[in-house]
C-alpha cells in the first residue's frame, strides 16, 4: 500500500492553518464524544492535511450527537446546512444516521457514513464506507465453505444481527445441515444457552456480537468445558484485532475471525502515528488509541474523509467554479439545495481512492461492495493469517504444511484417549487376567496394535477406555443423543473411536470418519451339519422301537395263531407222506416250531418248505405276506434316507434360501448397521426378510453379536445370524461348528471415528495409508485372525459352505448288521453242538457204547468230506419207527422212509 503521507508535512501544514472565511468548505462530523471510537481526532486530522494542500480551505465542525434526538438531529443538519456545511459524515448510531441521510438527500448535502447496517435502503445520496452487509453475508459464507462448516450455531447478540446474517444464511448450499440460531442473554450470562450447545454437541459457533461480548462469552465457553481443539468459533465482528484473546491461545480452540484492517500494515500503523503527533501538537494530549485497539470504524471515518476529498479535488478539476459559487443550502422553503451536491455524490461513486482500509470504491447505490478481509486464526503467537476473501472469493494463503505442523504439534502434545469396546478379534482383555493391569495392558487386539502402529508413525500417546453402554453407536430419537462410541466422540470423551465400527452414511452425518482400514459386507453365520450320531444300530432307526415292538407282537401273535388254526383245521393233518396210501395217523405240518418257521421266513421274504392247505390258514398267511410286504418296503425305503443323511438341514446355501422358508429362523445384532442395512434398504427381499425378523416371537434380535454366536451355535440349525465378513471369518475359525453361507450382501469398511471436525482426521489418514502400503494391515489381520485364535479350529481348514458331507456309508452306519449276523452263527454253532451232543448221547445208549466213542464215530463221519451218505441208525425216535407187525418194505419204500426220515431229523429235529 501507498503511504498517505509523512506526519512531519502534516503538523507542518497545520499550524500554517488561518482562519476559516466565506469560501470556506464546512465539513460536519456527527459523533457521540464518549463511544470510544474516537472519530473527531481523526477527522480532524484529516481536514488539516486537507487545507495543507492549499486547494480550498476546509473547517472541520464537530456535532457531538450523544444522547440527541432525531428531531433535533434534523434541525442541527439544517441550521448547519444554512452555515455553509457541504458535507455530512456520520454519525454512527443507525437511526442518527437515517434522520442526517434524509436531511441530506433532501439539501443534496454529500453525507458519508462508517455503520455497519446501512442507514437508509440504497437509492439515497448515502455513501457507507462500511463493507456493505449483504456482500459480508456471502464473504463470511464463502469463508465457512471453505473451513468446511457444513451445520453450525449462529450466537448473536441483537435482532439486527438476523438481518444481517440474512445473506450467509442464502448463500448456504442447500445439501448443508441446518443451522441453528441462538440470541445471545441480554443481562450477559450465556451459560444456559452453551449448556444447550454443549448437550446437543454444537460445536460449530459463529459468534455474531461486540467484541466486548465476545470476550466475555468465549470465557463462559472455556468455563464449561467446550474450548477445546474439536470447538470452533467464526467471529463475524471485523475488529477481531481489538479482543484481547491470550488467555485462550493454549487451549487449542480453533478461533478465526476476518478483518478489514490489518493492525500490522504500515497503512494504519503510520496513520496512527500522525493521529497521535497531531493530536499531541495541537491539544497537548495523545491519541489513546493503537494499532491493536483502533476499531474499524475510526479507520473508515478518516477513510471518509480522503473519499470526500478525493471526489471534491475530481470535480474541482472539470468544474471548480459551481464548487466555489455554490450558495449554503436551506432546508426552510423555499427549499434550496446545495447545487455541486448531486454532481460530486457522483463522482464519489465513480471514483477509487486507496484508504487505511483497502482501496475504496463504492457502488452507484453508495455501496461498499468490493472490498478485501484477511482471515486471521489465533494461534499460540496470536492471530496468523490463513486466507482473503476478495470479490471473487476465498483463497488460503497458509501453506498445508505450516497447517499440518500445527496439527502434528498438537497431537503430541496430549493424550489421545481412544474409546473401544471388547468384541471378537478386535478387543479383548489378556487371558490371564491380570487384576494390578491398568490402561492399555489389560486389553490386547487388532484395534489396539492398529492404534499403536499409527501412534508409532505420529509420536503420539494414547489410552484405551471401554465405552459404557458397550454400543457401537446408535441415534436416539427420544434422547436426541447418540449412543456407544458415537456418544462418546460427541461428548468430548474420546478422540478416537476404533472396533469394528462400520462407515455409514448417518453415523458420517454425525461424526467424521477415517479412510476404511478393513473392508467387509454382511453375510449368513449358520451351524455346520451335524453328523449323524455313529451307530453300530443305526439299521434299527427306520422304525421306531415301539413299531419293533408290535413287529415281534405281531410275528409271535400271528405264529401262535397259525399253530392253532392249524391243529383246529382237519385239512392240515395229513398222512405220513405220498407212500403211505391207508395212513393209520395224521400228522400236523403246522407245530409250534414250523409256525415260527413259517412266519419268520416270510418276514425275511425267503418262504418255507412247510405252506398252508386249509382256508384259514391260507388267510392268516396271506395277510401276513400283506403285512411283511408293507412293513419291508417301507423299511427298506426308510434305511438308506437313514443311513445317508448326515446334516440337519443343508437347504440353505444363500440369503435368498433362507428368505423362502420358515423352519430356520434369522435375525441380527439389533442396534448395529447390519440390522439399519435391512431397515433402510429398498430391496424387496431385504424388506420383507426385516418384516420377517420384526415379527417373529421371540425376538431374533440379538443384544450384540457375541449372543447371536451362541445362538447359533446352541441351536439346532434353527437360527441364522446376519453378522459382518471379518467377524464371521473369526467366529469359524474359533468355533468348528460354525459356518458362513452364502456371498455377501453389501459392500462396506471399518473406520476409526473422530469426533465432527477434528483436525486430527488427515494425518490418521495418511498414517492409515502408510501401513497399508507397507502392508502391516494385513500383518495384523493374520495375527488376530488366524495367529492369535483362541481355542481355534488348529489345523482345520474353514469350511466356507454349507454343503452336506459325503453321503457315503461306512462300517460305523452298517456295521451293526455284521454284528447280527455273526452272533446269529455263534448261536447256530452252539445249538449244533448241542444237537450233536445230544445225538451222540443217543447213539451211545442204543448202540451200547461210551458217548466218547459215539462222539469221536460222528466226529468222524462229519469230518469225512467223501462220505456223503449215512447208515441209518439201529434204533430211532425220531421219525416213525419201523414197526414189527408191519409188512417188509419194499426197497423203494425203505429208501423213501429213510431220506423222510433223515430230513425230518436234519430239519426239524425237535419233532416228536
Ligand atoms: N459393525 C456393526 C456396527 O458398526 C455392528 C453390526 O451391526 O454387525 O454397527
């Protein structure tokens, strides 16, 4: 910027000053003596250095407005109007203002004013130095854009201030939150109001008041806690310069103000310096104002001054002599107005002119609209600027590694509380339990070794704490608060948030999220087939042992009753044989034993040698083959679905298998994303299976996932668990039984979750970034996932499918029929034996010999592979006796007898 001049020149010209005469210019200054601003100093200098220039004279006259009224106000401007006043400048109270404009405009009097609300709507012959309201709305949003403020709090002190705030409020994008808007108390006590803000996690806050107010608020902010590195503040009041703010420099607060003046610019620095000199000169007195406490609006009234003058020496130069014969206007009538007026509010509106406040330039309405503000943020040194706002809009002028070095700077500086929860592979506490373990030691995880890998590229310490309500983070409509680890991010309990905490679109809304370090979809957790039980018996299972039961009633019933229908039919006593033509006796093929011959022989589908003649035997033995068919068949049908099936159910292979049926029931984590994905999504088979799991009784929802675990692993392939990839992965390879089903059914990641704008998000980023190039993420994956399982399925590999096993048979499904069989043969071998040795028993007594030697005869006849004949013996009961009286049989008949005889003894030897 241009110096405006030396100070020396300055005093020089001053005490060169004569006496003010007709063809002097009357400037009028309205002020209020004791606001503070100090505006007569500095208009007064101004018009000194005017005169110093020796173009016309100039009187400054001073109108001290302090408790006035409009009324009088306009009688003042006239009666100064018909002294000879040519130009009006302020005052600063906006009504004040408004009565000397319309005075102004009527007398066509230039009047210049330095309020922040525009005294009169635009069309008057006004000039506002002042940065127009509706273009600070759009510079103040553009600078909320660009701090990426998409929701804040608007605090303010006055009602103006919504009129004011107006334009930020339009210049909004209509994808950003909602804003919420706060009056300030007017007694001076906000606490109330930031208890509010601190309850509903508000914590961005445009702070719309004096700076007085604002100092006195932001120690009410520190009072309750909320200045800290996650709470902003955006002061709209341009005289951030002023506040005195070192008491808050340490607490990380993020505190950004915009300014017109910068107290650091020569411009005003040197302007002050002439101030005070000319003040000293010519009152004896300094000028009680510095670089730091000039306010913006007295750097504009002496900024005024210059434009006027600036306008009046343009117009002197084409048309100096309607200046000088201009005659005093008159407000009384005939009403005459002062003549250059409406030719020199013209030029000021063409015209530019470089002040202590930027290059003025007002509109063809005597608006202020082009102008430049620093944006300034405090820091530990005081404020820093970050950015401008000019017309076109903001530009940072910070470099991104000074930002990030401020960042990095304060996240060594504290301890970084991260909130977890135990859950799965993620966290859990050291086994054994160690009771003298505190902070970090007692846990151990992929969470925790994530933390202190990125801890390890950022220098930074940290502790973990486990979230109360042991949630992931749910909104609560009736407490309008978030639960779990959301809560906690938004209470200012943590700084981080880590588990396996799912990215989702409502929780982004809320807090601010990592990159994912671990990407996952939802998926079926079910129970593994269960092996059928090994059972040498299982042949027995097609029925049940009740029907075995009636089988064996049955088969003896229908035996017995055969033996007596039998003996009670004459048609089943016949003679002794085809030979025998006169038989002297009948025989019954039907005894007892041939009963239960015959009925067992037709129970194993083999027949009989012995068959029914008469009628009703023939009926009891046709129902019976009607029975055994039946009975066989559907064992038969039943034994190989019995031997072969090994898995309860191994219907289910997709979600979609699982949707169609009913038997199995499914359902989720109840407050987590899995079940939100059901909730809110549009696809109809999703849909309806929410509608499914809403209405089943009992409830399917889980309290979290480690109760769904074991739900599915207590049932009985009857509950289905909707739980995430990464954890399902882990719950199979902890429980054998355990199985997954089917793809996945969305797309989604793990983050770490930082509480809503904190400045810690880009560089656990980039340390995020750097471990997964290195590829540490995937090292930790391993060891937490397959290294470090406990009780895991060692050596096992995980089957990720339901499909059944192998239906084939082996020896533990059939071998019990081996084992009927073969104590089927031990027992005919020990009744043979005993056969044997009863007949030897017999031998020896009729043919008069030792039962040894009777045994080692028939031993050795039975041992006699080529004898295949045998004598018959000398004396037989069994079968019928030869009797004496009896005719010689002829040699057919003797061969009859004895192969009848022999068979009778051979099959049925019990036959008396
Ligand atoms: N990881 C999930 C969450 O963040 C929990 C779940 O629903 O399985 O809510």
């Amino acid at each position: 910027m241009v110096r405006l001049s030396t100070p020396a020149l300055v005093i020089g010209a001053l005490l060169l000053l004569t006496a003010t005469s007709d063809a002097t210019f009357k400037l009028v200054l309205f002020y209020e003596k004791n606001d503070g601003l100090h505006q007569d100093i500095v208009f007064n200098y101004a018009v000194s250095m005017f005169n110093n220039l020796h173009v016309y004279e100039f009187q400054a006259h001073l109108e001290d407005v302090t408790g006035i009224g409009s009324f009088q106000l306009s009688q003042k401007a006239c009666a100064l109007a018909a002294q000879g006043a040519v130009a009006f400048f302020g005052p600063q109270q906006p009504a004040l203002a408004a009565t000397v404009a319309s005075v102004a405009k009527s007398l066509e009097i230039p009047h210049l004013v330095t309020t922040r609300q525009a005294p009169l709507p635009p069309g008057m012959h006004t000039v506002n130095l002042y940065p127009d309201a509706d273009m600070l709305a759009i510079a103040l949003a553009d600078v909320a854009r660009a701090l990426e403020w998409r929701s804040y709090t608007v605090l303010y002190e006055d009602d103006e201030a919504l009129s004011r705030l107006q334009g930020v409020l339009q210049a909004r994008d209509p994808s950003q939150l909602p804003i919420m808007l706060r009056k300030m108390d007017p007694e001076g006590d906000d606490r109330p109001t930031l208890k509010k803000m601190k309850h509903n996690a508000e914590m961005r806050v445009v702070l719309d008041c004096s700076p007085q107010r604002t100092v006195e608020l932001l120690r009410q902010t520190r009072e309750l806690g909320m200045m800290d590195v996650y709470h902003s503040f955006f002061l709209t009041n341009l005289d951030a310069h002023t506040m005195d703010l070192t008491e808050f420099r340490q607490t990380g607060a993020n505190i950004t103000a915009v300014r017109l003046l910068d107290p650091n610019e020569n411009t005003i620095r040197d302007a002050i310096t002439m101030w005070d000199q000319s003040e000293l000169m010519m009152r004896g007195r300094r000028f009680p104002l510095t670089a730091r406490s000039v306010r913006t609006e007295t750097a504009l009234m002496y900024d005024a001054a210059l434009f006027y003058h600036h306008a009046l020496v343009k117009l002197n130069a084409s048309n100096s002599e309607q200046l000088l014969s201009a005659e005093p206007a008159e407000c009384r009538l005939p009403l005459r107005r002062y003549s250059p007026g409406l030719l020199l509010s013209s030029y000021m509106m063409g015209t530019e002119k470089l002040g202590t406040t930027g290059t003025l330039r007002v509109d063809s309405h005597g608006r202020r609209k082009d102008f430049s503000l620093q944006v300034v943020e405090l820091s530990k040194e005081g404020f820093n600027e970050t950015g401008k706002w000019e017309l076109g809009g903001y530009y940072t002028t910070r470099s991104s590694q000074d930002l990030d070095s401020q960042i990095t700077e304060s996240l060594q500086s504290k301890l970084i509380i991260v909130s977890s929860r135990i859950g799965g592979a993620f966290l859990r506490f050291k086994e054994p339990r160690d009771p003298t373990a505190r902070g970090n030691d007692q846990f151990e995880g992929y969470s925790l070794d994530l933390i202190a890998a990125i801890a390890r590229i950022l220098n930074m310490t940290f502790e973990f704490r486990l979230v109360p309500d042991s949630q992931y983070g749910a909104f609560n409509p009736k407490t309008q608060k978030w639960t779990g680890l959301l809560g906690e991010l938004l209470e200012r309990r943590a700084d981080l948030a880590i588990c396996d905490l799912t990215i989702t679109y409502v929780r982004e809304e809320a807090v601010d999220f990592t990159m994912p370090f671990m990407n996952l979809g939802i998926s079926i957790l079910y129970k593994k087939a269960e092996k059928a039980e090994t059972n040498l018996f299982s042949f027995l299972e097609p029925f049940s042992i009740d029907v075995w039961i009636y089988m064996a009633t049955a088969y003896l019933g229908v035996s017995l009753l055969l033996f007596v229908l039998a003996r009670a039919s004459p048609y089943e006593w016949e003679g002794g044989g085809p030979h025998e033509r006169n038989p002297t006796e009948l025989e019954n093929n039907f005894s007892l034993l041939n009963s239960l011959w015959f009925t067992i022989g037709s129970l194993m589908q083999q027949g009989s040698d012995v068959l029914p003649k008469a009628v009703s035997t023939r009926m009891v033995a046709g129902m019976w083959w009607f029975f055994t068919l039946i009975m066989i068949s559907s064992y038969t049908a039943n034994l190989a679905a019995f031997l072969t099936v090994t898995r309860m159910d191994d219907s289910i292979k997709n979600v979609e298998d699982l949707a169609k049926q009913t038997k199995i029931k499914y359902g989720t984590y109840a407050s987590g994303s899995t079940a939100a994905f059901f909730r809110e999504s549009n696809n109809s088979l999703y849909q309806r299976m929410w509608t499914v799991m809403n209405q089943a009784r009992p409830s399917v929802f889980t309290a979290d996932n480690k109760e769904g675990v074991e739900r599915v692993k207590k049932g009985k392939g009857d509950y289905a668990f909707f739980m995430e990839s990464t954890s399902i992965e882990y719950e199979t390879r902890k429980n054998c039984d355990l199985v997954k089903v089917g793809g996945q059914l969305d797309s989604k990641g793990y983050g770490i979750a930082l509480p809503p704008g904190s400045p810690y998000r880009k560089m656990i980023n980039w340390a995020i970034l750097k471990l997964q190039q290195a590829g540490e993420l995937k090292v930790l994956k391993n060891r937490w996932w397959v290294e470090n399982v406990p009780d895991g399925c060692a050596g096992q590999e995980v089957d990720d499918s339901a499909a059944s096993d192998s239906p084939d048979l082996d020896l533990t499904n059939v071998g019990g029929v081996f084992l009927v069989l073969v104590f089927g043969c031990i027992a005919a071998f020990l009744v043979a034996i005993l056969e044997f040795l009863w007949n030897c028993r017999k031998i020896a007594v009729e043919e008069k010999m030792t039962p040894w030697e009777a045994m080692k005869k028939e031993l050795r006849f039975a041992v006699d592979l080529r004898a295949d004949t045998k004598p018959v013996p000398k004396s037989s009961d069994a079968g019928s006796e030869p009797e004496e009286e009896e005719a010689a049989p002829t040699s057919a008949d003797s061969f009859m007898r004895l192969q009848m005889n022999y068979d009778q003894y051979s099959v049925n030897p019990q036959r008396q």
